[in-house]
C-alpha cells in the first residue's frame, strides 16, 4: 500500500483492446453524499510485521498479500488480531481487508484459457463470454484472470481461519504491479476480482488508489461497469488536515461512486480518514 505512489510510472505491457463493457454487478453500493470525515484509521501489512503500532485506531485494514498479488502476508492473523484489539468493537466496519491487484498477461506464471480459474473454480458471471484458447488476453480471459486472483486470495485467508465474507475488501490499484497497455483490459482483470468477491464471497469491495493511478490503468470507468458505484479509498495526501480536506474536495476513482477514506502518512505509517 502506497509503496509505489511517488516513483516514476513504469511502462506497461502491451495487451489486446477491449471491445465489450461489462455489467454493473448487483453489489455495487449506491452512492451516498459525503459525511464530515471523523474517524482516524491505519492500515498495515507485510511492512509492519514485528512493528510496534498503535494502542488505539477508529479502524484498520490489513493487507492479505506480500507486496504483489498471491504472495501473503505472514503477519494477517496477527495483525487482524492486533485491529479488533484496537478497533471500536461496536463497529461493524472497524476492519478491513486489501489485496494486490495485477494484469500481468504474458508475464503471468498462470493464464487461462478456459473459463476456470487456476485452481479449477468455474467462473460465474463472465460479461465478456467465454475464455477459450491460451494466451489469449483479451477481455474474457483477463477478467478470468482477475476473478482467479480474488479466488486464490479468499482461499489464503479462509485456510487461516479468517471469515472472508465478514470484511470488506479493498482493490489495491498501483502502477507497481504488471498491468497491460489496455486501460479496458485492464478494467476487465478488476472486475473479475470484484465480482467474485462481491456475488460469490458476499463481501463488499472497494477500490484504492490515486486519481494518477487509476487513469494510467483503468482510465475512465464505464457506468456499466462493476467497478463504477464502489467507494473509493483515495492515497497521496500531503498531511492529516490535507486527508480531511480532500474528503470534500476530491473526486472518486470512479464516477458512480463516493470518496469514503483518505490516506495520509506519518513516520513510515499509513493513517486513514474515514470521509
């Protein structure tokens, strides 16, 4: 999380254009008007493992993966245990998760070339049709792709006990992972993630990153889209009073749906303001 925020954009690899736009999944939350931003938050992962933190937070969310998608975080259960210890138990969103989210097409160690993921999970709910031959990295099979990834991520924190429906979950979105030329395939590997999440796990979702980021990405989300009505978790801010700020100010990754927490950092931590 914001590792990457400040480096020079790397380039990306070249990838097949999108030609079809995908549904707006059921889950995706209806945008709200914006609160005045109260409570103080962090999130913290890999980095912060055997760090002293905080003795109190208005909420956490924990990182699942190990700087890149489907690597993990040695420190989840212990610091998922650390943020209910610090977290308001009368709270129902007082923790969540986040995950590495990745296009990496001919770079992948794994690409389908069916419409199942790699551990053999059908996938439900493909806008694009079917993914039916290998190195193909269009659309189909990049949303499979995406939809693998959050499979493989549920699965890593099921096997620890966690209940994966129980948080909600947010799309880790920076230039420090591979990602294709296509902002529109691009768009398609997220939104695999989000859907399975969304309507297989239950959770709800959200996406993270910079304004920045996310167009070099994902450039401007379709309103049929399932990514278009998700909260957004907005990074780069300056300071604590700039977070607060930009949760009035500043525009979310996506058209359809709301700025709901800014990141700022202090001393090698990121804090969070619930917006």
């Amino acid at each position: 999380m914001r590792r990457w925020i400040t480096r020079t954009l790397p380039v990306l690899v070249m990838g097949a254009v999108l030609s079809i736009l995908a549904p707006q999944a059921a889950f995706a939350a209806k945008p709200v008007a914006p609160t005045t931003p109260t409570a103080v938050g962090i999130d913290v992962s890999w980095p912060q493992c055997g760090a002293a933190l905080p003795t109190s937070a208005g909420f956490a969310i924990i990182g699942v993966n190990g700087g890149v998608a489907n690597t993990w975080n040695p420190c989840l259960v212990d610091q998922l245990a650390w943020a209910k210890r610090v977290t308001p138990a009368s709270s129902a969103n007082a923790v969540g998760l986040y995950v590495n989210t990745a296009n990496a097409a001919a770079q992948a160690s794994w690409w389908p070339s069916s419409n199942t993921t790699k551990n053999g999970t059908a996938v439900v709910g493909n806008p694009y049709g079917s993914c039916t031959r290998a190195a193909d990295y269009g659309p189909a099979c990049t949303f499979v792709y995406g939809y693998s990834l959050a499979v493989e991520d549920v699965a890593q924190v099921r096997s620890l006990g966690i209940a994966a429906e129980a948080y909600r979950w947010w799309l880790d979105v920076e230039t420090g992972n591979t990602w294709q030329s296509s902002r529109q395939a691009n768009t398609a590997a997220l939104e695999g993630m989000a859907v399975y999440l969304g309507t297989q796990v239950g959770a709800s979702v959200g996406v993270y990153s910079t304004g920045a980021q996310w167009s070099t990405i994902a450039g401007t989300t379709p309103s049929t889209s399932a990514l278009y009505a998700l909260p957004s978790w907005l990074a780069g801010s300056s300071s604590e009073k700039d977070a607060r700020a930009r949760c009035g100010t500043a525009a979310p990754l996506t058209a359809g749906g709301r700025v709901a927490i800014t990141q700022f950092v202090v001393r090698q931590l990121d804090y969070d303001i619930a917006c």
